[in-house]
C-alpha cells in the first residue's frame, strides 16, 4: 500500500494550474529582460534610475522564474498516479531530507539560466529521474509538511510513526534502491534495512563529495554492510551535480565503484548521459528491461543546449525591449506634453519638474531636452539650458528648434554678458565647453531653417540678430518670411517697422506698426512705436 498526499485537487486541474504558472512565468519574463536591457543600455541616465529600472527588471526576471519553477513543482506527480500509470516494480529513492535543496537546485543561473529552464534544463534530480523511469517508476518519501514537492522522483507522503514501515515495505518491492549518501542517523537505518531486505544486487548508492568525505563515509559503512568498500576514485564532476561517483555491489557483496564519466557537452542536461555510462555495468548485469526514452526532434534537442538558450533569450529579449520602449516612450511623451502645458502656463517649476521625468522615463527623448532647455533659460539657469540644448542636438542633429534654441542662447550671452564674445564658457558641472557668439548664433538660426524652412521662430530670430547687427535688408526680408508664416504676428509687424524706420522708410515703418497696433493695441512697445511715429 503506497501512501499520498491529500491535495485536493485531480490530476487534471493541478496540471491545469501548473501550466498557468508557468505561462505567467513566461509573461513576467518578457518586460523583466526588456526593463534589464533598457537599463543596460541607457547610459546617460541618472544612475538612481537605473539602478531603479535595473532591480525592477531583476524583480520581475525572478519571480518569472519563480512562478515557473512553481509551476513544474505543481505538476509534477505524486506516486499514487505514477503508480497506476506504470506497473513496473519502482525505483526507491532514499536520501537525507537536507540534501533536498542541493538536487533542487538550477544548475545555471541568471538570464541564461531562466532560458535553460524554460526549454528543459533539470536539476541533479530530474537528470537522475529521467534515467531511473527507464529501470522503474521512480518513487521518494516527500519531506513532511512541504507545500509542494520537489521535481524528480515522485513523493509519497507518510505520518512520523509509519515512515519505517512504508520504506521497509517499496523496499521489498523495488527493482532498484538508489541511496543518496551522507551521515544521517536515519539514512543510516536505511542503508541497513535495505541491505537486509532488498538485497546486494538491488543497492545502488550515489556518492556526493571528494575523497576525505568518502572515507568518512567508508568508515562508518563497516557497521552496516557486510564488505569493505572500494578506494576511491571521483569522476570529472559534472556542472550541476555533487555526484561523483557510484557504488553497487554483486550478490555475494563484491563492491564495483563506478567514478562519473562526463564528456564536454552543450547540453543543459550532462548527467543524464552521465548516469547511463556509469550504471550501464549494473543494467547490463541484472538484465533490465529498460522503457525507451523520450525521442525528441533534432530542433528540440537543439533548443536544450547552451547555444539554444542563447537563441531564446534573444528571442525573447526582442519583444522585451519594444514592449518595455514602448511604455516608457508613451510615459516620456506624457509627461512632456504635460510640461508643454504646463510652460504655457507659466508655471516653470511645475514645466521643469515635468520635463525632467519624462528624461527619466525616455533619457533619449531630443524633444524633452529642447523643452527643457528652454524653461532652464526663462529660469536663467544658462548653463543648463545650453546642455540640455546640446544633449538633443547629439540626439537628434535634425532637429531644428533645438538649433533655434541654442541661437538664441548664444546670441543672448554674447550680446547681454560683459565680454562674453570673446571668451569661452567652461560648465563644471557637465564638464562641458562653450564659445558664445553673434555669428555662432547667426548659424544655428540659418542651420535650423535648412532643416525647416517654415518653421517661425528661426526666422523672427535671425531677423531680430540682423536688424540689430545693422544688415537691414536681409532683416527685413526676414520679417517678410515671418508674415508669410504668420500673417497676424504684432511682434513681426513691430519689428519689421522698426527695421524699416532704421532704414529711413518712415511711410512703410508707420505701416507696420498700425498693423501691430491693429493686432495688439494693450502692448506697450507697439503703442508707443505707433503713437510717436503717427504724431
């Protein structure tokens, strides 16, 4: 009689939720490797956000793994069905409780580690699994009071006071007991009954540490076995796995020591071949009729080794990527149309602060700097308009209010600051360099209307730095431009009046300026242009 667990749940629905668990792993994936590529890449970041978007990427990576990992622990099954499926004589699995987490445990971690899990990496004790159900249905006693199983052989759960009884029974029954060593005063107990009750040929004992260990443990088997032990000699030990070697014995308890032969592999699952070359001795002797494995296709098996893994976190870091741009882009744009609106207010602080997380969200967004940069100078921090004027530009060189804005500042310092023409501007805090000039000026204005010739600003700009220069005519053709673009600017008119009142064209000036006053009669500059010029 073989004891289970009481789920409450049937097969099917537990294999229902175990494949939900692992789709949301899957899903969770997906934005967890996008947000840690976006933070890798993002280099001219604040460093608190990446660090920010960095440990939001880690978090959501491993509870993907997590919620895969739960979801193979969910549907992974209990001897009770494994028992009905498959009337062999079992495979008993007898190991010391604690050294459960080290043959749960992923061979590979990180990204490339959660790729190999998703397409079929095992741990030590499914490796040994898919080699014992070729001998027998591969049964343990389950860890008393875990929620979940561990993935490998199947548990069978017992009360404290019968576990003796149960093991002592499977025992009788099994084809193979495999033993996991170690020093425990109940794994112990197990080494003797199942040299008492299974037998010598039906022993198979794994041994999981180096040499001194191995005598310790050689020591303390003259208690309980009637032979002397071999010397020893490990194998190579296999990524994945402290198993090191084997020890079965012949019916009249001569021991053979087998040490783990493991060739260089690309595959996530070394020791399951490694196990078949070390017990094949044993199967052949006790002529054992081995259930065929699982043939995969030739894609199947590739997505298993390490080069695979590769190819799908590259396949999954695609979508990752656009799906993580993507909502940070759309939060970017946000929050910089907010700051637009928010400088049409006036309100600069609230423009600034906006700005600035939108180049959190997207440090890539040459909009966001341009906009920034500007309520930096309505701010008078020059400096920093200047940068953030500088960052989109080597963002975007195609942008051309970012070469309007730049102009303008330039051409304010080198017309407002005292010698500024001919001195260069150092930034501590940007280590950056800049050499203000009318010229300097005069050329980002021409260089934004090359790359947009309608665009209104550049234009009223240039003409405003060529009126005050003293290059009236190309001024007022300038301005012409301006009304071209925006017949009904009072500001275009005023100054295309005043340009021509320079120029001695008293009628065209006085024109102008009605015109101005026409559109904006509460200015005070264009009222008192038109009232002096009208008398």
């Amino acid at each position: 009689m073989v004891g289970t667990v009481a789920t409450g749940f049937e097969p099917r629905r537990l294999a229902t939720a175990a494949k939900l668990w692992k789709w949301a792993g899957f899903l969770m994936a997906i934005p967890g490797l996008g947000f840690l590529d976006w933070a890798r890449s993002a280099s001219d970041q604040d460093n608190a956000y990446l660090v920010f978007w960095g440990i939001l990427g880690l978090g959501l990576f491993l509870g993907a793994l997590a919620c895969y990992r739960r979801g193979k622990k969910i549907g992974a099954i209990y001897a009770r069905h494994l028992i009905e499926q498959d009337k062999r004589p079992p495979v008993l699995y007898l190991r010391s409780f604690k050294d459960d987490p080290r043959a749960a445990a992923v061979p590979t971690v990180g990204i490339v580690g959660f790729a190999a899990v998703l397409l079929g990496m095992q741990t030590e004790e499914e490796q040994l699994a898919e080699v014992m159900d070729q001998i027998g249905p591969f049964l343990a006693i389950g860890k008393p009071g875990e929620p979940l199983p561990e993935v490998g052989a199947a548990r069978i759960y017992v009360g404290d006071g019968e576990w003796q009884l149960r093991v002592s029974e499977l025992m009788s029954q099994a084809r193979l007991v495999v033993l996991r060593a170690g020093e425990t005063s109940n794994l112990w107990w197990e080494v003797k009954t199942a040299a008492e009750i299974a037998g010598p040929e039906k022993l198979l004992f794994l041994l999981p540490f180096g040499k001194k260990q191995y005598e310790v443990f050689r020591e303390t088997a003259k208690e309980f076995l009637p032979s002397s032990l071999p010397d020893f000699k490990a194998g190579r030990r296999v990524p994945g796995s402290r198993i090191r070697a084997v020890l079965y014995f012949d019916r009249d308890w001569t021991p053979h020591l087998e040490k783990i032969k493991a060739p260089w592999s690309l595959s996530f699952n070394p020791m399951v071949g490694a196990f078949r070359r070390s017990l094949q001795p044993l199967i052949e002797r006790e002529r054992f009729e081995l259930k065929s494995p699982h043939k995969r296709s030739l894609p199947s098996r590739f997505v298993r080794t390490y080069p695979g893994a590769f190819v799908l976190l590259a396949a999954l870091a695609v979508p990752g990527h656009e799906f993580v741009q993507g909502a940070l882009q759309r939060s970017a744009v946000a929050h910089n149309d907010l700051g637009f609106g928010l400088y049409r207010q006036h309100d600069l602080d609230g423009a600034i602060r906006e700005y600035r997380s939108a180049l959190r969200f997207n440090p890539q967004l040459a909009t966001a700097h341009t906009n920034l940069a500007l309520a930096l100078h309505d701010e008078r921090d020059v400096m920093g308009a200047l940068w953030e004027c500088s960052e989109a530009l080597r963002l975007a060189p195609e942008l051309a209010m970012a070469h309007n804005n730049l102009g303008l500042f330039y051409y304010e310092i080198a017309t407002s600051w005292q010698n500024a023409p001919a001195e260069l501007l150092y930034d501590r805090s940007h280590g950056a360099m800049y050499n203000p000039s009318v010229e300097r000026a005069l050329q980002e204005y021409r260089t934004a209307l090359r790359l947009q010739p309608d665009l209104y600003e550049p234009h009223q700009n240039l003409a405003d730095a060529l009126r005050v220069k003293g290059d009236l005519d190309a001024a007022i053709g300038e301005y012409h431009e301006c009304l071209r673009l925006q017949p009904s600017s009072a500001v275009a008119h005023n100054n295309l009046g005043a340009a021509l009142e320079r120029k001695g064209d008293a009628t065209g000036a006085l024109r102008e300026y009605e015109q101005a006053f026409r559109l904006a009669p509460d200015d005070p500059v264009i009222r008192q242009n038109y009232e002096r010029l009208g008398r």
